[in-house]
C-alpha cells in the first residue's frame, strides 16, 4: 500500500489567492507612506521620506542635539501650509517670537502654545488637541516616555492630525511607536544635517544637508509680555534659541 505523497504547489493552486509582486514590499526599497504626506518643503529631505513628504498623521520623531537647533525653520513650509487652521504647541523651550515667526510667514491667528505645568498635563492636552480633530498639528518639545508616544500615535492617527516631536537625541537608542524618526544637529555654514534612521524603506548612507531659511530666533526669553495670542498660556522661559 502507498503512502500518499504531499504536493507542495504555489498558494494560488492550492485555493488561496496569489500575491501580486507589485503589491510586496522589500526591506532595501522605499516603501510608499501608509496614508498621505504633505511636502516638507525640502527636495533633498522629501526623496528621503516615504511617500514625498511628512505623514499628514500619526507621530514623527525629531531628535535634536538641542532645543532650538532649527526645528521651527524645518517645519516652517509645512507649517505655513496650514494656513490660519490651529497649530498647537506645547511645552517649546521659550516663548515663541512673533515678529520672527510672521517673518517666515506663518500663521499667528492659529498659533496656539501651552506651558503646562507637569508631564502629565502635557500628555494630557496633547492627547485632548488630537481627538477633537480641531488642530491642523500638534508639536512637543518632551522626552516622555514610550508608553505616552505610543498612546498619542494612535489618537493622532485615528484623528488623521499629524504629530510631530521633539526629542533629544539622547532617545535615539529607545524603542518608539513613531513610524518616522529623523535626528538634526547643526552642519557647517549654518545649514541642518537630518538623518533619517527610521522608517519604511533602506538605510540612509549620510544624513542629508538642509539650508534652513534665515530668520530672527523664532523662541527668544520674555522681556515684555508677549503679544496676546489666542488661548496662548505663557510661561517661564529659559535663554534665548534659534528654533
């Protein structure tokens, strides 16, 4: 008596559907973003990130070699995509400088910042800002811990807002929700070098080099009060940075 014999045939032989090549991602290719992206302004940093452009939502890392590095300059032409639409920030290492900020031709009407009082409180506003679906984006200048990022990924996804935060590169080593991570540190004549170590697609062989558009410090130490801005919250700030 024969045994029978076990046929190993392609899955769409045995009753299950084939794969299209065109649809498999392999590790060493850029893969498209999971949803959409908006341009981030920079040619050389767009070839780099999945997509073309930032995630329009979800959590993305920037790791600075310190507050202020540029931050605010690499942001600018997706900030001032948002037009008048709310953008909150919480917790920037000083008081935003208007003139500055209306010199790289972004929005006041829509600024709206928070110095909250705890870790807590900030995680608190940040998760609050992005399930109400009422802020165009939500910017964080915090190192908390990866159980909060991870919580606020997931509410910036579900609201479709994008969530960007500014960590220290310190943080580079720790494990993150964030499908994007990139770090920044300063670059001879004044330019930004990013690096993006993270994300769907191969390796970067050197961090790109970035000429950041020239403005006053856009976050500067409170010597008047600040200019009212809408629901702002001002603090005490530390010294004046570039941002």
């Amino acid at each position: 008596m024969s045994s029978p014999s076990t046929s190993l045939q392609p899955a769409g032989r045995r009753g299950l559907p084939a794969l299209d090549p065109a649809l498999l991602w392999r590790g060493d290719a850029m893969a498209q973003a999971g949803g959409h992206t908006v341009p981030s302004g920079y040619p050389a940093l767009d070839a780099e990130l999945p997509g073309g452009g930032w995630p329009a939502q979800g959590l993305t890392e920037l790791l600075l070699a310190h507050p202020g590095i540029g931050e605010l300059r690499l942001l600018a032409p997706v900030l001032r995509s948002f037009g008048n639409r709310p953008v909150l920030w919480i917790a920037p290492p000083a008081t935003p400088y208007l003139p500055a900020l209306q010199q790289l031709g972004l929005s006041l009407d829509g600024l709206v910042w928070l110095t909250p009082a705890s870790l807590i409180d900030a995680a608190w506003a940040a998760e609050q800002a992005l399930r109400s679906r009422a802020c165009a984006a939500v910017l964080w200048w915090s190192d908390a811990p990866a159980g909060v990022w991870r919580r606020l990924h997931l509410a910036a996804q579900d609201s479709g807002c994008p969530l960007w935060a500014m960590r220290p590169l310190a943080a580079r080593g720790q494990a993150s929700a964030a499908p994007l991570r990139l770090a920044a540190e300063a670059a001879a004549g004044g330019q930004l070098a990013v690096q993006v170590f993270k994300r769907r697609g191969p390796a970067m062989a050197a961090p790109v080099l970035l000429t950041l558009p020239l403005a006053a410090p856009l976050l500067r130490r409170s010597v008047m009060p600040a200019p009212e801005v809408a629901h702002a919250v001002a603090g005490a700030a530390p010294a004046l940075v570039a941002a």
